[in-house]
C-alpha cells in the first residue's frame, strides 16, 4: 500500500486558453480503466478482500482509515490517494463517512504523478 496525496497546493496553476484554475494529475491509464465513486456512511466498511487489479482510492470528501496486508490501519483524509497492487489485500473504514472515487487498472503508476 503506498499513500499519496493530490491536495490543491500539490497541483500547477493552468493558463493557456485564458484559463486561471489548478489541476492535480493523478494517474495515466493505456488499458481499460474502471472508474466509480463510493459512498461509505457512518460506520462504513469497503471489507477486507484481495485488489482483483491495481486500484487507487482518492478520498474526495470526509476521513477514514485503510489497512493492508500487514494489518496497521493508516488515517486518510480529503486530498489524499491510497494505492493497492493487485491481489494485495486491503480494507476501508470510516465512522463519520467519506465519499471516494476508486480507479481500477491494470497499468496504474500513480507515483509518476502525484506525491507521497
């Protein structure tokens, strides 16, 4: 599991076409690409299981926890990404709730975008 983040102050101001916004690149896909958003409430758990592909969770509202195979859980928040290789085993929780948008790939490298 490694975490990364793509919080605002992490992104490059954009001009060209008389533009004024930032932009947080997260990740470059060759593949097929699954892309969906999660909803946990309060209280809820994305349960224990085995990534069927690379997978990166960026966590766009709300706070929560997320383990891996060695069992430590690791607090996530708003702007932050968590990336799992396939079959590596991992969970999601949350006792307030967060809103996550989860892209499922084979050829994921986020870390050629976005920092630890």
């Amino acid at each position: 599991m490694e975490i990364f983040t793509f919080k605002k102050e992490d992104g490059k101001r954009i001009e060209a076409f008389d533009s004024n916004f930032v932009m947080s690149r997260i990740t470059q896909t060759f593949s097929p690409s699954m892309i969906g958003c999660m909803y946990l409430e309060e209280n809820g758990v994305i349960g224990y299981h085995q990534a069927v592909m690379p997978q990166l969770l960026l966590i766009v509202k709300g706070e929560g926890e997320v383990r891996s195979n060695n069992g430590e859980y690791f607090h996530v928040k708003t702007g932050d990404a968590v990336f799992w290789g396939k079959d590596e085993w991992h969970e999601t929780r949350s006792e307030e709730g967060l809103m996550a948008v989860v892209i499922e790939s084979e050829e994921l490298t986020p870390w050629d975008y976005i920092k630890k």
